[in-house]
C-alpha cells in the first residue's frame, strides 16, 4: 500500500465517519476522528466542543488569513496574538494533521486533511456523500435529529461546511477533482464502501 | 447486477472511453460510443462529425429549450421544425439513450446519458477524471494531439463540455454527487478503473 494515508471527506448524514472507522479496522491502522480533536485540544488549550464546532463549521472573515495561510500553517509554532481564534486553530489543526500522517498509515476523517496533505504523493482522498433521502434517515436513526428539522439541520450543515471549506482552501466542497474516490454511500451501501476503499487502497 | 446500465462521463484524455470499453468487455455487455453516434445519425440524418462535436461540445443559445428540454425530451416524435439543429441533435441523441437503456445492459460513454438517464433507478453513473499530467500524456499518446498545443486543447475541451453539460442539465460537470461513483485515472490507472467499477456493478 504506497497510498499509506486516507482521507475521508463526507456529506453531513452520509455514514462518511462510519465508512472511514471500518476502513481503519480492516486495514488494521489508526483512525482520527475524535483522537484528532483530543490532540487539537491538548495543543491548543481550546474546548473539544468549540474545536468540533469551528475546525469544520466556521469561517473568519479574515481575507488576509485566507491569503497566508499556506505559508502560515507550515510554521509549527506560529501564532500571533492578534489572529482570530477559528484561525488559529486551523493553523494547529493543521499541524497535527501534518504530524499524524507523518508518523505512518492511517485514516483522517474531515478537517480539510486532503487539502492540509496536499503536498504528499501517499495520500489517498476519499469523498463520502449520499441523496437526501438517505442522509436523512441517517441523521434520524443515529445523530438522534428531530425528524420535523432534520432537512433544514442537513442543509445547514452542509452548507456550512462547504463555506468553511471554499474559504480555507479555495475549493470547492464536492467537486470530484479534489478527491482519488467519490463514492455515494445511499446507492451502496457503507459495507460495500469499506470494501472498496480497502480494496484500492491494497491496489495502489 | 441490479445497476445494469452503465454511464461513463469523463474529462477529455482521462481514459474514461477505454475504461468504460474494457468494463462492458468484462461484464459482456454493449458498449455505446460510437456505436450511439451511428443510431443517432440514422435516426437524425445529421452527419456523423457534426453529432461528434455537437452531442457534447455545443450549445443553443436558447434559453426557452432549456426549459423545455425535459418535457420536449421524453416524447420521442418531437421534432419542430423552428428548432436550432443542435437541440434537435439533443432530443434524438436522449431517444437513442432511452431506447438503448430500455433494451437491456449495457455501458454508454458521455452525451450526458447520466443526466438523460436519471429517473431510471437501475443506472451506475461513473465519472472518470484525472490530474493533468496523465491527461496530457494520454492525449499526445493516444489522440495525436502536438505537444505544443495539448494543455489548450484539452482546456478549451473540457470546458466546452462543462458548458454543454450546464447548458443540457442545469448541474455543474465534474460535481461528485451528479454521479455514483468518481475515479481518478491518473492515480488508480486504467485496469483498476475497470476491475473497481466491474466490482461494484457486482456488488449492487
């Protein structure tokens, strides 16, 4: 497996978490989700809820941020008083993100990270993404989501985090060229996309 | 196989032609190119070059077809004589996919047959795309295309067909979501397209 790290990137409600997990599992590798946000918090002193909120959901308005950040976040320990927080959680996010696929194999969920290890030729990027129709029962079934919001709450999301996701990379969310592998998880399935992400990712 | 249409939409010299050749070779059953554009010519009486180009690379300018399309699209015999020549193209070009998908399995590359196909719940929509590099060389390698000229051409290509697409299906080309599946040429290479799609067409 030369294509040592995945990334998986997800449609709110998608199973897109889920798929990555297993793929972990299969693969016998790490798997940071919410470990990547302890890690976050740990260097950052910034709260877990704050950090799962902001580090997918928000953006600054911050243009000049936008414009340094690739030359920013490669600095480890840059952090000025003045910049706003969102911002420079997204600079130590980064770095983690940086120093996990460093350290070996494993699967990233969100945060950007296909964008974050962009410069690496070991990356394999993974799209996760579904029809309303089974996000929705998704969000019902296990996010717990009141059926009477469940659309709008969707919608909301995902929205948000494609914003948070053009405005940190200049992408834009969904587009199949910013990922090796788009796969739509209400058509097959979250097993069969397991089965397939690992069977690419034992191919490359 | 419960998906038993296959549609391949693809970036200009990504491959996704052959991909979508060697996939039908393997499931034995039809492969639709040029053999699509040969139906349309005799359905048409347009000439084979101008369905080539115009099938995929044109638009009308007009914005009343747009509308219409969908409703003008499903009745086979349509065909009035006020019409711009290359929506007309379009309407026989989507009753050749209709027919085509209504005789049985089969794989159909490009002409939007995703878009034309969508209310069919036994489709695999496939988009097959790549880094420029692999499309550069492929192109020079395979379509003869003068070094000089190849990243112009394969710009001015691409971009014809997003406009085309815009134009006939009101979505953005390249979204991942407009398909079941996306893959990268570039880093998976062509044989695994082929073996990755050929295993979800047997998973479903």
């Amino acid at each position: 497996m030369s294509n040592r790290i995945i990334t998986i990137s997800r449609e709110y409600g998608s199973g897109g978490r889920l798929v990555g997990q297993m793929v972990a599992e299969k693969l016998g590798i790490p798997f940071y989700d919410k470990k990547l946000i302890a890690l976050v918090a740990q260097k950052s002193g910034f709260d877990i809820t704050f950090i799962e909120e902001t580090g997918e959901y928000s953006t600054t308005s911050s243009r000049l941020f936008n414009m340094v950040m690739p030359n920013l976040a490669i600095q480890s320990n840059y952090s000025p008083e003045t910049m706003p927080m969102a911002d420079k959680l997204q600079i130590i996010q980064g770095n983690v993100i940086r120093e996990l696929a460093e350290k070996g194999p494993c699967v990233i969920v969100g945060r950007s990270a296909d964008y974050i290890l962009r410069h690496r030729t070991d990356c394999l990027n993974i799209f996760i993404y579904s029809d309303k129709d089974h996000k929705v029962e998704r969000a019902i079934q296990h996010f717990g989501i009141d059926p009477e919001h469940v659309e709008k709450e969707l919608a909301h999301k995902d929205k948000l985090r494609a914003k948070h996701y053009k405005h940190y990379t200049g992408q834009t969310f969904g587009m199949a060229d910013n990922y090796h592998v788009s796969l739509d998880s209400g058509l097959l399935g979250i097993d069969n996309c397991r089965d397939v992400i690992v069977d690419i990712a034992n191919r490359l």
